[in-house]
C-alpha cells in the first residue's frame, strides 16, 4: 500500500471547505484549455469535429501520417484536454502543488513519437473538457457518460472512407481508461478490429477521494460524506464510477502502467482492475516517484515498451 503523507488534522470548518470544494468538481469541472498544436512539432494536422453517440459535439486532431495503414485513438485523463494540462500556471499550480503535481503535461510529443512511428493520430477531447460540448449538466462521471464518447471516436473512424479501413488501436488515458472500459461493457462489439490498447493509470474515484482525505488531514470515515456530496451533483455511488469491475468486459489485447507509490491513488486499485482483464494482458509500475504526472509523461521519455506492444499487435 502506498504511504501517503498526511497533512494536520484539520478542521470542522477546513473539513467541510474539503468535502464541498472536492465534491463540486463532479459537477461543474474547471476546464483545461487545448493549450499546445501539433503545428509546434511540425506536424501537419486537421482540426475535427465529431459527435459521441448521445449527439455531445467533440472537437480534436486528426493527424495524418501518409502511407500508414495504422491509427491510434487517443483521449486524456480527468481535467485535462487533449493538448495535456498547464499546471505549472495558476488556477492549476495552486490546485495540484500540494501532491507535487504542479507542473505541465505537454502531450503533443506524445502525438509526434506515434506519428513518426508510422501511425495516423486521432486525439480528441472528452465531453465537458477542452474544446468539447458540454453534456449531463456538466457533470463529471469518472468515465460512465464518457464511454460514449469513446464509442463515438470509433463511429467517426469508421464513417470516413478514408480511415475506415485502417487498422486501430487505442490510447485510453485515466478517466479514458475508465471510459473505454464502460464502452466496452456497453457495446463490445463496437470494439470488433480494434487490435490493442494501452491504458495508462485508470482510476477509482474512492480510491483516490481515500488517497485525498488523508493527504489533507481528514479521518477516513469522511469518505461517506463526500460520496454523498458527489452524489449529489452526478447521482453515482463512488463503487459505480470505478473500472475494476467493468474492466471484465476488456476484449483487446491491453497494456497498464501506473506510478507505483502516486499519491493519489494505491497500487491495489490498478492491480484490481489488471487482475479483472482476461484477454492478453500486461502492466508495468512506474519507480522512483510519488507524482501522478509522471505517469502521463512516460510514454514522452520512454516509449519503446509501448510502442513494441502497439507494433506487436497491430502489424
């Protein structure tokens, strides 16, 4: 189990603050700004826009890569847009310093290492994040509502003549992780020809609101409370949010990785939803650091592992 530091005990009045402040980012989310281009890596790209399948308008890139026959559909974790998360400037330094995540994740070399492997590049903004429609009240699920947004990534792909016959893989990142994991459960054969996925750092809200309350000095029995102020913004039990269970429905060859001793979460939680896959599967911790950021970086740093298991499946 990972160690977490934990603040002083807190407060009546900082513990309500807590609870209330936490909870109403599940209703009405702090949007990050699609911040980076592709133009800043010289690759040439088309600014897109297509509908989930509930209709929710879904703006992202499409990033050609001529000659290719290969795709990856790539989303983004929780507060980010598709471009990353600039939180090395405030709202978001100020938000995320206290688990030392207070720098930028920049995603767009992410973009350039796929392109100049060989692939095409689609990468999009989930709903009520980035350039995307607002949808559900703008309330955040953790990946239930996202789903489909991921299954209308997929129908976007398959309605264009030009992409239709491509083979495809998937870059599920966090709460995409989670949201292509409740796709999955939802209509799995809307996954048919999809030949791999790797999903970096997927999540459980109760996990990561445990992780949270005693990081800022707050007895666990809190957690009922804030479920039920999460609750009350977007009508889910903390249980329902969670892929461990949905990740049974997992039907692609899938690669995990987390930051082992990330404060934000535990590494039961990841282990759980590693353990629930059935189809071929494989995970790797992330050493060395307690920052959830250095996860979503990763890949920029040291993309061979990931890379390999693209080329492996998709070839």
């Amino acid at each position: 189990m990972t160690d977490t530091k934990t603040a002083p005990a807190a407060t009546a009045e900082e513990i309500e603050q807590f609870i209330r402040t936490y909870a109403a980012g599940f209703g009405a989310t702090l949007r990050s700004p699609v911040w980076h281009s592709p133009a800043e890596a010289g690759l040439d790209f088309h600014e897109i826009t297509f509908p989930s399948t509930d209709g929710v308008p879904l703006e992202g890139w499409y990033i050609p890569a001529p000659g290719s026959d290969k795709l990856i559909i790539a989303n983004h974790p929780l507060w980010f847009s598709r471009s990353g998360l600039p939180a090395h400037i405030e709202p978001w330094k100020s938000m995320w310093a206290p688990t030392g995540n207070d720098n930028e994740v920049d995603f767009i070399p992410d973009y350039k290492i796929l392109h100049d492997a060989g692939y095409h590049v689609l990468a999009y903004d989930l709903r009520n994040l980035g350039a995307s429609g607002a949808a559900n009240g703008g309330v955040i699920s953790a990946g239930v509502y996202e789903a489909r947004d991921v299954l209308g990534s997929l129908a976007y792909v398959r309605s264009r003549r030009d992409l239709d016959h491509l083979t495809i893989g998937l870059f599920s990142r966090c709460m995409g992780a989670n949201a292509t994991m409740f796709a999955m459960r939802a209509e799995p054969a809307a996954f048919d020809g999809v030949r791999a996925m790797v999903a970096p750092q997927p999540l459980s809200p109760r996990v990561t609101m445990e992780q949270s309350l005693v990081a800022a000095g707050i007895p666990a029995r809190y957690i009922d409370e804030l479920e039920q102020r999460v609750r009350l913004h977007n009508g889910f039990r903390l249980d329902d949010m969670s892929p461990v269970q949905p990740a049974r429905s997992v039907n692609v060859p899938t690669l995990l990785y987390q930051v082992r001793d990330d404060v934000l979460t535990r590494p039961d939680d990841i282990q759980a939803v590693y353990d629930n896959i059935t189809v071929e599967k494989d995970l790797f911790w992330i050493e060395d650091s307690t920052r959830r950021w250095d996860g979503y970086r990763y890949f920029a740093q040291n993309p061979g592992r990931i890379l390999d298991w693209f080329d492996r499946h998709m070839s």
